[in-house]
C-alpha cells in the first residue's frame, strides 16, 4: 500500500482560511443594500435615519413603515421599496458610493444639494418647522433671534441652530445639550431651560405622549420652514419617474389624509 507524502499543517489550514475569507466576503456583502428581486419587481432599498416617532416608533411601526406600505400598495411599476432604518452617517456613505436607494423625508438643505442639481426631488411629502418651544408659564414668543437673548436653549449635541449659533458663541444667549428632544421637553417642563427648538412633526408626538400639552407653549413664529420630500440618486432616472409618478396620486388619496393624521403631520 503506498502512502502519499505527508501534508503540512500550514496545507491543512489553507482550506479552513479560504472559508473563513469567503464567509467574511459574504457578510460584508450581506450588509450591502443592492437592489434585488421579488415575485417580478426590483427592490429598492428605502432609507430612514429618523429613530424616533412619528417616523418610526418603539414597535417597529411609524410613519415610515406605513408610508413605504402604501407607496408599493399605489405604485405601478416594475419597482418595490422596502424600508431600512439606520445612521444618517450611513445614509452619506451609501449616496457618497453610489448604492442604489432613495431617502425619506429629506430636504436639500441638510443634504448638501441647495440648488437641488446633485439629487432628484420628489413633489413635497410634508410641510414641517422647527419650532420655539418654551413653558406656558415663562412664554417666549420668537420675533427673530434678539428675542431669545440671555434665555437657555436645551440643544442635542451635534444640531446647528439657524442664527441662534453665532448668538451662542457671542454670549448673547446660552446653550446646554441633553441626549435628545424628548430629554429637553422633560427639562422645560421643570423649568431647567428656557427654551427648545425642533420639528413641529416631532414635538406633536412627545407633547401627546407625555401628555403636557397645557403646559409647553408654541411661538406663533418658528424658527424656521421647511419641506420634507424623497431624495433620489440621479444615477436612479428610471426609480425618480416611478416615484414622482406614484406620488402624483398617493399625495391626494384619503389613504395618506389618514396616515398624516394618525401621526400628526401636515
């Protein structure tokens, strides 16, 4: 009986790396949000980097998931969306590599795209504003940033604030970050700040549930407007045309009157 040669140990490890090195391969690609295919439509990948209410609430449930359900529910093209929540961080690095995707709920302003010339941009989905939120026992009605000097903002670290920024840094009014908005309004309401800024679709949903509407106060100014609409890759003309075209009739369906006042959104 003849014997083959003997086989090394760095041999017999080689085939265990090569699987250890595909597997990691599949992985990665795993985590990559590429278009693919169900029952005859090509999915394209939904992003939401909203985490909290109204856009996505602690059951998994929220404006976006219910949104992207009645986007494919009107939608009737060859394309089908499906949602994942993540990082705005991740968000930029998918559009910066040019993954096929669209994004909910942006505006051009905070995406880097002001004459609107790098993305595509749907019809409005919302109308929204940043509010100036204070108690109703110490009121604060906005009338430009003057009227915020020597007054305490609860900020979140990271936001910038449109015009308050340069007041902050000149010592004019005073500003102290917790975590998130809804660890501010707890703040207002024992009176801890003065005031806080933040979408009008965002405060709705905590002042409902902490139920402490009679206690906070809205500045009939805000601080700023804004728009809410799809961001689309313009690397993606064929999604664009099926969105804008989808959109063109879910924007006046009963259906989205519904969802916007479930969720207290205009």
């Amino acid at each position: 009986m003849s014997v083959g040669p003997p086989v090394s140990r760095q041999g017999r490890l080689r085939p265990v790396r090569m699987l250890g090195i595909a597997l990691a391969v599949l992985a990665i690609l795993a985590l990559c949000p590429r278009a693919g295919r169900a029952e005859g439509h090509v999915v394209i990948t939904a992003w939401n980097y909203y985490q909290h209410p109204p856009f996505l609430c602690a059951a998994k449930e929220g404006l976006a998931p219910e949104f992207i359900r009645l986007l494919n529910d009107m939608s009737r093209g060859k394309y089908r969306f499906s949602l994942v929540n993540l990082p705005r961080k991740r968000v930029d690095q998918y559009l910066e590599f040019k993954e096929p995707g669209i994004v909910l709920f942006v505006n051009w302003i905070w995406m880097d795209d002001a004459d609107r010339t790098k993305y595509h941009w749907s019809q409005t989905l919302l109308s929204d504003r940043n509010e100036i939120l204070s108690n109703a026992a110490a009121p604060i009605d906005y009338r430009g940033v003057h009227s915020l000097y020597g007054k305490l903002l609860g900020g979140v670290p990271g936001r910038r604030y449109q015009g308050i920024d340069k007041a902050v840094a000149q010592g004019r009014l005073y500003r102290q970050d917790s975590p998130s908005t809804e660890q501010n309004l707890e703040k207002l309401l024992l009176r801890r700040i003065d005031f806080l800024t933040a979408p009008r679709s965002i405060l709705r949903c905590l002042i409902k549930e902490h139920k402490c509407g009679e206690q906070v106060y809205f500045s009939p100014e805000p601080l700023i407007r804004f728009t809410r609409h799809i961001l689309v890759p313009r690397y993606m003309p064929d999604v664009f045309a099926q969105v804008k075209e989808t959109l063109g009739r879910l924007l006046d369906s009963p259906e989205w009157a519904r969802l916007k006042g479930k969720y207290l959104v205009d």
